[in-house]
C-alpha cells in the first residue's frame, strides 16, 4: 500500500511541475502563410448593412511589433495602430490595438486559432467620434504567400 501511495505521489508532483499550457512564441499568431479572409463589418443598430467581403493577404511569419491579423474594413485607421496586451488562453489569442495620439482609434480583438483557420471579433471604437463597431472575420490558410504580399478586398 505505501508503494501504491508513493507512486501516486510522484504522478502528482510530475503533473504539477509541467506547465498547464506551454505557447511558443511562433503560436501566439495564426502560422505564416496566405490567407483568405471573410470579413463582416457590424454597427450597432443598423441593420441589413453588413456585406461579407473576401481579402487575400498573407500573414508575416513573426509579429514585428505589428497587428497580428490586420483590420481589414474600408477606411480603417488601424494600419499605423500597434497591437498590446498579447494574451493566449489554449487556442485563443486575444489582444489590444492602440493608436498613437489622444482622442485616436482603439480596439479589442478576440481569436480563435485553429490548424490553418482562425475566426475573431475586433470591436472598435473610432476615436474622438465615439463610433462604435464590430469587424467579425474569418480566415483559412491558402499556402504559403507567393510574390504578391496582398490583395484588396473584393466587393
């Protein structure tokens, strides 16, 4: 009986010494590659606006400081914002994206990472206008990106 307890012991202490979840640092974002990604733009209380669009961009293979998955609405002034507050839990990536400037657009994105697919929500807030929003995407690996870095969103 003491060796039974004694073995069990040691299970314990082996599982509380691992990690209960272990990220690399290439995890944290979807992996590398081309990227075709459905996007649906939402604003509060108006309805039968939202049109599906598909973009086809490719994903750098590391974050450089940048926005992991770019907002890719119209008119957007995400493309010089940097993205803080990288968290994962499991297989969500959650972050926050922040502008230079007072008064300058913000937002908060949720992801969920999958092998080769992702799905998120980025709900924005247009700065000093108080306008809010919702991008809602949905993106799955193509292969790896070719000479062409992006392309425009298609209507």
């Amino acid at each position: 009986m003491a060796r039974f307890r004694t073995s069990i012991f040691v299970a314990l202490v082996a599982m509380l010494a691992q990690p209960v979840y272990s990220v690399r640092a290439d995890q944290l974002t979807p992996r590398s590659g081309m990227y075709e990604i459905t996007v649906r733009l939402e604003l509060p209380h108006v309805e039968r606006w939202a049109v599906d669009q598909t973009a086809t961009i490719c994903l750098p293979t590391k974050n450089s400081g940048g926005i992991p998955v770019p907002v890719l609405s119209a008119n957007n002034p995400f493309a010089k914002c940097a993205a803080t507050n990288l968290t994962t839990n499991g297989a969500t990536l959650e972050y926050d994206i922040v502008c230079p400037g007072r008064g300058d657009a913000k937002a908060h994105a949720i992801y969920t990472l999958a092998a080769d697919t992702f799905a998120g929500r980025v709900a924005m807030v247009m700065g000093a206008k108080n306008m809010t929003m919702t991008e809602l995407q949905h993106g799955r690996r193509r292969g790896d990106c070719g000479p062409l870095e992006s392309e425009a969103l298609d209507e």
